[in-house]
C-alpha cells in the first residue's frame, strides 16, 4: 500500500513536468514550422484554382462585362481553401505530424539553421529547386525510363510467347 502510494504521489509530481516539456516541444515545432513557411506551403494550390477558374471562365464564354462573377467565385473558392489550407485550419495537424520525427532539441537546431544566411536562402530557393528537381526526374522517366520500360515489357511478351510456342511444339 506504501509503494502504492508513492508511486501515485510521485506521477503526480512529474505530470506538471511531463506536460511542461510536451508544451515547450510543441511550441519548438510550431516555431519550426513557421521558420521553414509552412503557412505558405499551399500558396501553390490558391494560384492553381485562380487559374483553373480563369480558364473555365474563359471556355464558357466569360467576357470581361461578366467579370463580377469571375471576382466572386475566385473569391468563395479562397474561402474554401481558406478553411481547410489555411495555416489555422491545418497547424494542429502538421505539428502532430512533425512532433515524433524531431526532438526539441533538433527542432532547436533546425530554427537555428533556417534563420541561418543559408537556411534562409534555402527557404528562398526550395520551391524552385524541388520543382527542377521533379522536372529532371520526370524527363528521365519519360525519355529513357519509359521508352527502357516497354521494351523490357515487350522482351518478357516475346519470352512468354516462346516458351509457350515452345512448350505447345514439344507435347505434340
């Protein structure tokens, strides 16, 4: 019963603590996610709707007499984004997702680094790069990949076909 006893005192003397250090790692991740903008992580998907609106626009016939409604409908649609992109409606969630992948500490270490000269540039540079980065991956799939690919497909094809030619010939 006595252990029992100091077992509980002792969880509830280290619970305070507990729920300090989750608060200040928390809060280190938030700091984290913000130096590294990940408020503006969705920009992209906002200049994408403005455009696929524009077009759709454009396709029905929209002239500039109607451009209220072009105005109007650019503007509910960043509303819908706004609540579901906007960094108020998604904080919560990509903190609980970068939360066991660093430490504080680590999260500490990375502020450091992105108010750095080069993690800023980094910050700068990023989007651009990842999407070079993409396009030359994506070229090498469609120019040497792809075209590798078919005729690895095509070889198998002919493989198959022989050995059941082949097969068929030597039960007869």
């Amino acid at each position: 019963m006595r252990q029992t006893c100091a077992l509980v005192l002792s969880s509830l003397l280290l619970a305070p603590a507990v729920m300090a250090d989750a608060e200040s790692h928390r809060a280190a991740a938030e700091r984290f996610l913000k130096l590294a903008n990940a408020e503006g992580m969705t920009a992209p998907v906002y200049h994408q709707t403005e455009q696929v609106l524009a077009a759709r626009f454009a396709q029905m016939g929209g002239s500039m007499q109607y451009e209220s409604i072009l105005r109007e409908y650019r503007e509910r649609a960043k509303v819908m984004l706004d609540e579901q992109l906007s960094w108020r409606a998604m904080r919560d969630e990509m903190i609980e997702l970068y939360l066991p992948v660093f430490s504080e500490q680590e999260f500490e270490e990375l502020a450091v680094f992105y108010q750095s000269p080069a993690g800023s540039k980094l910050m700068k540079h990023l989007p651009e790069l990842t999407r070079a980065s993409m396009g030359i991956a994506r070229q090498r799939v469609e120019q040497v990949i792809a075209p590798q690919l078919e005729q690895l497909v095509a070889d198998m094809a002919a493989e198959v076909e022989a050995r059941q030619t082949g097969g068929a010939a030597g039960r007869e």
